[in-house]
C-alpha cells in the first residue's frame, strides 16, 4: 500500500464550495485542511492520532461542540 494519497474531501462537504474539509495520507502522517483556504496551511496528526480522533468522533465523543 502506498504511503502517500491524494486529497479527500469530506463527504459532509456541501456541493456548493462551503464547509469543506480536506484529508491526506503523506510521509506516514495524516494531513487535514480547509479547502476554501489551503494557504492557511495543514494540522498534521499521527496515524495513531488520527485512528484516535475518528473512533472518539464514531462514538459521540464530541457532540456536546454542537450544542450551545
């Protein structure tokens, strides 16, 4: 498996080029960034973190951001 992909853009994105989030695998870590401002630049996680991140967000660990 190749250690590097191309970006992936949420499929929560809406089609009308707001709200986009943007994914990547590069050099053994994982690349996150606002598609509406790439320059602004990228936070990068660990695969591990990463793994951490989407089971915490899988099982409602970040809900109450939601709510005000």
């Amino acid at each position: 498996m190749s250690s590097e992909t191309g970006w992936i853009i949420s499929s929560r994105s809406t089609g009308n080029g707001g709200s986009c989030v943007e994914a990547r695998r590069q050099d053994g870590r994982i690349e996150v960034r606002n598609s509406k401002a790439r320059e602004a630049g990228t936070v990068v996680f660990t695969v591990e973190e990463w793994d951490s991140f989407l089971f915490g967000a899988k099982r409602g660990e970040f809900d109450q951001l939601l709510t005000d």
